[in-house]
C-alpha cells in the first residue's frame, strides 16, 4: 500500500529474504540431500537399461570340441555391445554424487563467512595424493570454518585415503568429456548344478535331478588391461567326450572400466558402492551447518 507523505508518494520497503545465517541445518542439507536422491533414482533406470538389455538375448552361448583333447567346450558364439545409454545414465549417477558434495562445501563456506555468496571456486576437494590434497584444498574451501575443514580432512579424499571417493571423482571428470567409462559384458558365474548331475548319472546310471549351483568365475587381475566379452571366448571346458549339456546355464554381467582407475567392476555394485558412501557422509556435516 502507498501512503501521500509530503505531497509525494510513500512505498513501504520490501520484505528481505531471510538471511542464510537464518537458515536451519536440514535446511541447508535438504538440497544435498536431494541430489543424493537423484543418484538413487539414476540407479534405478540403469537397472532398468540393464534388464532390458538381458532381456534381448545379447548372448548365445553354443558347444565345440577340441580335436585333440575330445574336450567339449562352451564359448560364446554371438554377444551384443552394451547400448550407450548405460553409459550416459551411469555419467548421470556420477554428477549428482559430485554435485551433492559441491553444494555440501558451498553450504560450509556460507556459515563459516556468514555472506550469501556468491563463491565460485567452491568445490569439495578430492586429490590424487595427500600431498596434492594438502596443497589445494585452501583453495576450494576458503571461508569454512576449521572444524568444517578437519571434518573433510577425517574423510581422506584423495587415493590411497579414500578410494571409492576418489573413483567416483576421476569417473565424473571422464564423463565431462566423453561418453563415460569403457563398459563391456563379462562372465559373472556359471551354473554347475546340472554339470555335476549330469557327471552323477554318467558314473551311477541314476537320474539325479539339476539343482542350481552357481559358481563366480575366476576374479580377473585387478592390473590388468579388462577385456570385454567377445564372440569365440571360451566360458567352460568339460571333460574329453562329454556331451552338450542343455541345463547349462551362464549368467552374465555389464561392468565397467577405466585404465588407471577401475577394472572390469560390475557397474551397479561399483555406483551402489559410491551412492551408499556419499549418501552417508552428508548427514555427518549436519552439526557444522549451524
């Protein structure tokens, strides 16, 4: 409402936006926190992605002998490439984690200067030593508080402190120029119920019935060069003249690799895996944000 005061015209000020002094702790966290969400429901789709793609039938699994030693052998006669949007959803888990922790530090330097910003070299640092981390941190989180900066320093976030940290970091930063991470389809175990059945009968002459006993494959070396599933891989190697086995089963999965910082790690285990640890360390910050 305007008032005449003094032959002129009088407007009240306006109201001013609460100051981010004001502003609770949940209240400061509850857009981390939805960021986190978001991650969990990325995670979600690349099931979804992931199911849809076994449900096509990417892989066809047939039967041949070695002619010297009679072995049958079970090899992959046809695999399809993972589609690339496991790619872009798994990139799109990635950035909210990092996001979420982003906005954690920028909600820290706003209580610890008491101004509404803005700031832009705000970042949660992560390293690739502690000797970096020591040297860059400042930079990123200047204005916190010293408790804020000892609570970051107690999670170690460089490699060799913190390595799921680290991964998802050096993840996040592939994905912002390139289509993300290396992903192939490894063997994750073979059934050898109905293997061990069939040998039961052979020696006994008894039918015995094939109860499911799934075996993982051989963990590959963790240095070594992951090596996607192909057609002509060899999966099982059965005894010399052994016959097909049609309740042979091989299950399947899509993984993920980038040289130097994972390899062949199944891609829903290795991003549950950061969701949880993220998802976990943000209401640790909670006491700071006051």
């Amino acid at each position: 409402m305007t008032k005449k005061r003094g032959g002129g015209r009088y407007t009240p000020p306006k109201k001013r936006a609460p100051s981010p002094a004001t502003h609770s702790s949940a209240e400061r966290l509850k857009g981390v926190q939805a960021k986190v969400e978001r991650a969990k429901h990325h995670v979600q789709d690349l099931k979804g992605a992931i199911e849809s793609f076994f449900a096509a039938n990417p892989y066809e699994v047939g039967t041949k002998r070695n002619p010297e030693t009679r072995q049958l052998i079970y090899y992959v006669v046809r695999v399809k490439d993972v589609p690339p949007m496991v790619n872009v959803i798994a990139g799109e888990v990635l950035q909210s984690l990092r996001s979420a922790l982003d906005h954690l530090a920028y909600q820290l330097v706003l209580v610890g200067t008491g101004q509404a910003g803005p700031f832009h070299y705000v970042y949660f640092p992560i390293c690739d030593s502690a000797e970096e981390y020591e040297s860059k941190k400042l930079r990123q989180i200047k204005g916190m508080r010293q408790n804020a900066i000892e609570a970051i320093d107690a999670v170690k976030p460089y490699k060799g402190g913190n390595d799921t940290l680290w991964r998802l970091h050096k993840l996040n930063i592939v994905d912002k120029h390139r289509l993300l991470v290396t992903v192939g389809s490894q063997m994750r175990s073979v059934d050898l119920g109905a293997h061990m059945a069939s040998l039961m009968k052979k020696s006994t002459g008894i039918e015995f019935p094939a109860i499911s006993a799934f075996f993982r494959a051989a963990p590959t070396d963790p240095l070594a060069p992951f090596e996607p599933l192909k057609a002509g891989e060899e999966l099982f190697i059965d005894g010399p003249d052994a016959e097909p086995n049609e309740h042979m089963q091989f299950r399947f999965e899509v993984s993920l690799s980038e040289p130097g910082v994972l390899q062949g790690e199944p891609i829903i285990e290795a991003l549950h895996q950061m969701v949880d640890l993220v998802d976990h360390l943000i209401p640790t910050f909670g006491p700071l944000l006051r």
